[in-house]
C-alpha cells in the first residue's frame, strides 16, 4: 500500500510570484510570500509538489499536469495574467484551479474583470471596491472545507472589501466575511478609497466577503483572498490556516478535519524569506 502511494502523482501547485515590494520592505512582498507559502504545503501536507514561478512563467510547459495556479502580485492596469488571458482560458478549460491573493484580485473592468468573474467568480473593481487598512475582526465561518479548523481572530491588514462579484452571487460561496466599520471609508472617494454603492452597503451593515471561492462548469476550482498585505501576518495561525486551506481546496486535496495546521514562525523565520 505504502509503495503505492508513494507512486501516485502529487499535486502540482504553481505559485506564481509578481515582483517583490511595492510599498517598501515588508509589504507586497510577493516573491518572499511565495516561497514561505510553498515550503509551508511542501513540508505539512502530504502529496503536494508546490513550486515558485518569479513572474508568469515563459515556458507555458510549467503548467504541465498542474492542478491549481495560485498568483500573488502586483494588480490593476498592469496584473501580469492580462498579457496571458487566453492562455488562462485554455488552462481554465482543461479544469485547473486558479487562486488569486491580495492585489492579485484587482484587475481592470472589461476582458480581465469578465474573465476573473468567470474563473474565480469576483474581483476587485475600481470604483465599486476598497483597499482601506483596519483591523478585520471574524467570529465566526461557514461550513466549509475551506474553514477547517478556523478559530475567531483579528488582524490588521490592507483588506479590500466591496468586491464585484457574479450577478446575485451565482455560485460564489462566501468563506470570510466580516462587517466593515465606516471608519474603513473616512478617505474622500475615488477609484479605491469610496463610491456611493460601497457607503451605501457599509450603512446597512452587510457583511463583506474578504474570502471567497467558486466551483467552475469545468470543475476546476476558484479562490479570492483580499488579505495579504504585509509578509509579517503569516506569522498569525488562523491567517495562514486559511489561505493555505484555500489554496488546498483549490488544487481539488482533501483539506483535514482540522484544517491546514503549521508552526508558527518567527519573525526572523519570516525575514528569511525576504
């Protein structure tokens, strides 16, 4: 039996890193993130092969026989799938999953927001979605493989909220969700800070989805996490539970009763990476 399962393939997860720190050391830091979030599957799940991409891959053979593409990056006008978007498509097609973290969720309204609809069913839309930075508090998670093991916490992070889902949430499932304070929506509007429709839905207190995921036509599988900002919050368990529950799910794994559970590194340990 032992031999047996050591033949059978792992899962491949692609982690596709876009360049290091765009808001100075310790935020964005896509590359170190990447890594640390690689090593943590590698070394705590069974059957995982994960590996790190520095940019969109140029040999479109890294993709062979993967089972879900996670991307942490820079977003908006210049989010590196958008040169790819056809090629996602065809990947898309043969049932891999996709995860987007982070600014990676943003990407302008047209093809790229329509594809992201499509394949992780939201996106952060300029005009319609927030970045502000507060502390995000969650008691309490729905069922879901995905929520496995999921304790209530607090963080602080860049936490975009408001996101443009699928018209009335056509099979998009909420995983993390939380009530925005209207302390989140003290900046002037603009194309990230405030709309109407956001102030509107803050009002009345709707929760907002800062975690999501979809089960495509294809039966590949799709993730949106808005945390991520700084490398530091990977040193909270239940932030780091989740995403790495996610990204599990994502690849179509059984995730544990418990969920995704790994050392709590050290600040150093983190630093590493950078």
């Amino acid at each position: 039996m032992e031999e047996r399962k050591n033949m059978a393939k792992k899962s491949r997860i692609v982690m596709v890193a876009g360049s290091g720190s765009s808001h100075g050391s310790g935020a964005h830091e896509h590359p170190a993130g990447c890594a640390f979030l690689a090593e943590q599957l590698n070394k705590n799940v069974d059957g995982v092969e994960a590996v790190v991409s520095q940019g969109w891959p140029e040999d479109p053979a890294t993709f062979t026989d993967t089972d879900a593409i996670i991307v942490y990056s820079g977003g908006g006008e210049r989010h590196l799938s958008i040169p790819h978007l056809d090629q996602i498509g065809g990947l898309m097609a043969q049932g891999i999953g996709l995860a987007m973290l982070h600014f990676a969720v943003e990407v302008p309204k047209g093809k790229p927001g329509n594809c992201f609809l499509d394949w992780i069913g939201g996106y952060f839309e300029p005009g319609l979605s927030v970045n502000p930075y507060w502390v995000a508090t969650f008691t309490e998670f729905p069922e879901h493989p995905i929520t496995r093991g999921m304790a209530p916490f607090s963080l602080e992070d860049e936490w975009y909220y408001h996101m443009r889902f699928r018209e009335n949430m056509q099979g998009v499932t909420p995983v993390l969700s939380t009530i925005a304070p209207e302390s989140t929506l003290e900046r002037p509007d603009g194309p990230h800070s405030g709309n109407p429709h956001v102030r509107a839905s803050v009002a009345k207190g709707e929760p907002q989805h800062l975690g999501w995921c979809v089960e495509r036509p294809d039966g590949g599988r799709g993730f949106g996490f808005t945390g991520g900002h700084y490398h530091q919050n990977w040193r909270d368990d239940q932030f780091r539970k989740f995403a790495l529950n996610g990204i599990v799910w994502t690849a179509k794994m059984e995730v544990p009763e418990e969920g995704i559970s790994t050392p709590t590194p050290t600040e150093a340990e983190l630093d590493a990476y950078l």
